[in-house]
C-alpha cells in the first residue's frame, strides 16, 4: 500500500528524535563564569584556608559570589555574571600571590542526571564567550643565550679532543670568550673552532698576559636562530593544544615575537595556561667529582623539597630536544616514573658520554622559564598586572649509570602520577626553543559575546518565523509538516554539535539559518511536486508518492553540492570559517533526514492508505 511506513521504521525515527531531544536538552543550561584555582607546582593543591581568603577578599570588594567549592582540578569560584568575574581576578590573584594560578573559566551546569549519559551543551566560540585568549611573547634573547650555552659545550669538547689548552669559557652578553695563557694557543683553537662553526664571527683581544677569543652570531644567523625559535614554538604549542584535546583551535603567529593562542570552549584554563606556558625543558648533567671546582660546576637543589643538593658539570649530554617520545607509567614499586625514547643524534651523544662514565652519577635536571604577577595600583587608581620572569632549576632524579645508555631509558624520582603525566606531555609534544611569557590573557568580554549571542539567536528566531508563517499559509496543512520538521531540524543539529564537541561560532549561527533555509527548500520542492501531480489528475495517494519520489533525486544533488563546498571549506579554512562549515555539514545531514524521512512520515500517519482524502496543501 502507497504512503505506509512499517511499524520498526516509526519506531526508529522516534528513537533518533528521543535522542536528539536528549542531547540538545542541556543546551539550556548555560555555563557559570568562574575563576579556577590551581597551584604553580602540580605537586601542591588548593586548601579550604586558601579558598577562604580567596572569598573574604570578594566580600570586602563587594564582589557578589555565587559559589566556592573544591574540585580535584582545585578551587572554583563561580559568578553570576562575566561582570563580577572579570573583576574578582586581581582581588583574588593579589590575595592568594604567587604561589597560585587564577585563571578565567566557564563552568558547566548541566544537571548530574544528563552529564552521567555523556550529554552536554555545545561548546561556544570566542566570539560566543566560550574560550579563552592567550597573547605570548617569545624571548628571542633567551633563544639565542641557549643556543650559544649549547655551542659553548660543544666547542670546549672540541678543543678537548684537540688537546688545544684554554683556561675559561664566559658568555656574556651574547658573546662567548675563551681565555688562553698561550698565543700559540689561541690561534689553533681560531683556526679549529672556525672550520667546524662557520657561522659565528670570530675576533681576538690581549689583556694584559692572557688572550680571549671572541664568538659572536653573525646578523644573518642570529636572524635564523631567532626565526627557528619563533617556529618552533609555534609547532610546539601546536602539539600541546592537540594533546589538550581542544576543537578548532587558533595557534597563530602575530609580529615578529608574539603568537597568539585562541582555546575555544576550554573547561579547564588553569590547566591549559599550566601546559601551554610551560617552557618545561630537560638537561642530563654529570655529577662534578669531590675535587672538581670552578665556573664549570653548577650546585642545584632537588625539586622534591627536601633540600638537598649536588654538584653537576655545566657541560651538557643532551636536552630535551632530542626526545623523539615520552610516555608516563609505574617502576616496579608503585612510583611514577617517565619513559624516554631519543632521536638517533641524541642516542648517539648518550650513549658516547655514559660509554666512559660507568659508575658515576647522572642528573637530570627540570628547567622552567617563568613570569611572576603582581598587580600594583597606576596612576588613575586601577589595578594593572606588571609581570617579572625569572627561571627555577632543579634536580628531578640523581641516580648511577650501571651500563651504556641507549636510545631508551626512564626517569623516577617524580613526587606524583600528575607530575610524570604533564611532564610527558612536554616532552612528547616537543621543547620550546625559547622561554615564552604571557603578555595577554582575556576572554572576549561579557558585553560583546552577550550581544553577540543576542544578536545572532533573534537572527535565527526572525528567519524561523518567517518561513514557519509562510510555509503553514501558503501549504496549510503540509505547511505544519515541514515546520515541525524544521523546529526538529534544529533540535538535531544542535544534539550533534553537543555530542561531537563542535565549537559554535557567529558563522555558525549564519550556518543554522543557512540550514533552515535549505531544509525548508526541500520541502518546497516535495510540495510543489505533490501540487503537480494533483493539478495534472492524479490522485491523491499517488501524487504523495510520485511527489516525494521525483523531487528525492534533485535534493539529493543540491544538499551533495553544498556539502562538498562545505568540506572544502572545512579543509582549507581556519577559525570561523572552519565553525561556519562544521555547521553547514552537520545542518545538511540533519536537514535531509528531516525534510526527507520525518515530513513523509508525519503524512504518512495523516494521509497514507486512505482512499479519496482530501489534501490541504
């Protein structure tokens, strides 16, 4: 029989729609604007006394406070308004010091019962105030002092095998000296240290007895370095907000030594401030000997606090740099250690080093590269954020080398599970070649992501009422099919944006109306082809049937057409232009299944199998 759906297909449709409802449901409850609190070192948490003077500084700021509470990232405030968020962060920031993180955030507040399903709101944009900005600034400086330290290390090594004699080895600003007691010596080590590092300048001066060898980056090199630095850090902080897991994200380069870091829907911004701040890098030292003394030796205190220290050479084996991979696990007695796996460069130089130097320790050294905040009072009575940067080494583990060292090994000594985990993702997603710090840290304000949305949903109510209004006058009864469907439409489409994690945008929202337009043209078309078919003497059942069957391959071929642009665009855009075609896509699927399958069987239960009927369309 014409125009009769059998009883599992019914069903099966009001199971995707039953979803759909439930995944689009907790689109209603908007997230709260909070401050996340978390501690510099990973190895410390947020305690009750820290939230209480966190609180008792809003109140005598007159800062209203919905909520505090204590979650296992940390401490959350939660505001009621963007308002009261953006101004509770230097009060708290000032209140807490340095020892803490006060990062902008947005707490979701989906009910327990939807969030147990995996259901969740769709994420927002920046220009949504969903995210958060990030402006960095690359210390090109820096990048060139660490690359002349490792030069330094590597020239001495080569003046070692050389036999060429020289007393000291400096760096200071920006140029290596090394004194000879010797003439003769001097102009070996030059005409050495010229064949096997080409791209320094070289220059000479006598004080006094002894004679210096100066080394200095050439313009050209100099600019390489600083280029190199720049783009390597933009790849790291790449790899970093991968491992984050944030959709559509913005890792962009702006001038000559800024890169900005745009987080769309990010839960956890003290966490994603921690990781992608982090200019986490690792040296491996040899302990000096009792004997040793001098400018080649380094005394460094152990991370885990308790005090102790050791005496390390300056000279390095290798960095960070030369981990290919790092994974987190467990040794044998429960404690979280690092698995490093090295390039091939870097296992040759390990293995080479620790070949002759069976039985001694080796240590291996944290290093980060840090800005410390503090906000102080300017002259128009505001409180600005001055930053200070500053670097902290230590010691993670000192352990003996028992046998030659390969491209693999571990390291313990780690205080915590989270410790080893972060710390293997710095390592995996790559070392920065230059310290950055955070210049700017923001959230598109309240006003203009509030106008925004405002702007962008009275967009899509006014364009859903139109074509509602004209779709029921001028096709009647028909004209209710294709509105439910249409309002089901949009119901889908937002479920699917939940469920896949996309991040809405304003082009997104032109994407839903877009869709809504295209969903109503298809409905068109069927009506139009049923309106045909009847007007030619066809009956009624019939025309339902050719209606939807002729107009079915002309659909098909438009939505087909505007999903491969769509994909196109996905492809080579980026930010909006990216949000605009992940709607676009997930709004033509959803559109054909409901102007298609759910329109044809709402006239199915209304006008299939009946003899005779009448149509109102």
């Amino acid at each position: 029989m014409l125009n009769k759906y059998p009883l599992w297909k019914y069903l099966l449709i009001l199971l995707v729609l039953a979803l759909g409802l439930l995944y689009a449901f907790p689109n209603l409850y908007p997230d709260d604007p909070a401050l996340q609190l978390s501690t510099q070192k990973a190895t410390s948490v947020v305690d009750e006394q820290a939230l209480l003077r966190a609180t008792s500084a809003l109140s005598k700021a007159n800062i209203e406070l919905k909520e505090a509470e204590l979650t296992s990232a940390g401490g959350t405030l939660r505001f009621n308004s963007g308002e009261d968020q953006l101004a509770a962060k230097p009060v708290v920031a000032a209140v807490l010091g340095d020892d803490f993180v006060t990062a902008l955030n947005l707490v979701p507040t989906t009910p327990d019962w939807l969030s147990s399903l995996g259901a969740g709101p769709a994420k927002l944009g920046l220009d949504l105030r969903g995210g958060v900005h990030f402006l960095l600034e690359v210390d090109t400086p820096a990048a060139l002092k660490q690359k002349l330290e490792v030069s330094a290390s590597e020239m001495k090594a080569s003046l070692r095998k050389s036999r060429v004699r020289y007393r000291s080895v400096d760096i200071e600003d920006g140029v290596l000296s090394i004194r000879f007691l010797q003439e003769v010596d001097l102009s070996l080590a030059e005409n050495l240290l010229k064949d096997e590092f080409p791209d320094y300048r070289y220059g000479t001066h006598q004080d006094e007895a002894e004679f210096y060898l100066d080394i200095s980056f050439t313009e050209a090199s100099k600019k390489e370095i600083e280029s190199y630095a720049l783009q390597q850090n933009l790849t790291t902080l790449r790899n970093r907000v991968n491992e984050l897991g944030v959709a559509e994200p913005l890792v962009q380069r702006q001038g000559s030594n800024r890169i900005v870091v745009e987080l769309p829907g990010v839960q956890d911004t003290a966490a994603a401030k921690r990781i992608i701040g982090a200019t986490a890098n690792l040296e491996f030292h040899l302990e000096a000997g009792l004997d040793d003394s001098g400018s080649d030796i380094e005394t460094l205190t152990f991370r885990d606090g308790s005090g102790r220290t050791a005496r390390l050479e300056r000279d390095l084996i290798i960095t960070g740099d030369s981990v290919s991979d790092a994974s987190s696990s467990f040794d044998e007695n429960g404690q979280p250690q690092v698995n490093i796996s090295l390039d091939s460069k870097g296992g040759k130089q390990m293995s080479k080093v620790t070949r002759s130097a069976v039985g001694r320790n080796m240590g291996v050294v944290f290093i980060e590269h840090k800005s410390r905040s503090r906000f102080v009072e300017n002259e128009e009575g505001k409180m600005e954020e001055v930053r200070r940067s500053y670097s902290e080494k230590g010691i993670i583990s000192l352990a003996t080398i028992q046998t030659t060292l390969g491209n693999s090994f571990r390291i313990t000594g780690l205080d915590s599970p989270r410790e080893s985990s972060e710390l293997a993702l710095l390592l995996r997603a790559g070392a920065l070649a230059a310290p950055i710090y955070f210049v700017e840290e923001r959230t598109i304000g309240p006003s203009l992501g509030a106008e925004n949305i405002q702007l962008g949903v009275s967009s899509a109510q006014i364009g859903l009422l139109v074509v509602m209004l004209f779709m029921l006058v001028y096709y009647k009864v028909f004209g209710i099919f294709a509105n439910v469907s249409l309002a089901l439409n949009i119901i889908l489409l937002m479920a699917c944006m939940s469920i896949m994690g996309a991040t809405l945008t304003l082009p997104g929202i032109a994407g839903i109306v877009l869709t809504m337009g295209m969903a109503v043209d298809a409905n068109v078309l069927i009506f139009s082809r049923i309106k045909e078919e009847l007007a030619s003497g066809v009956g009624s059942q019939q025309a339902i049937h050719s209606g939807f069957n002729r107009a079915f391959t002309t659909i098909l071929d438009a939505n087909i057409t505007t999903l491969l642009v769509a994909v196109i665009l996905f492809a080579v855009g980026t930010g909006p232009v990216k949000g605009f075609a992940v709607t676009l896509s997930l709004g033509i699927l959803t559109s054909m299944f409901t102007a298609i399958v759910v329109t044809r069987a709402q006239v199915n239960l209304v006008y299939g199998g009946r003899k005779n009927k009448k149509l109102y369309i």
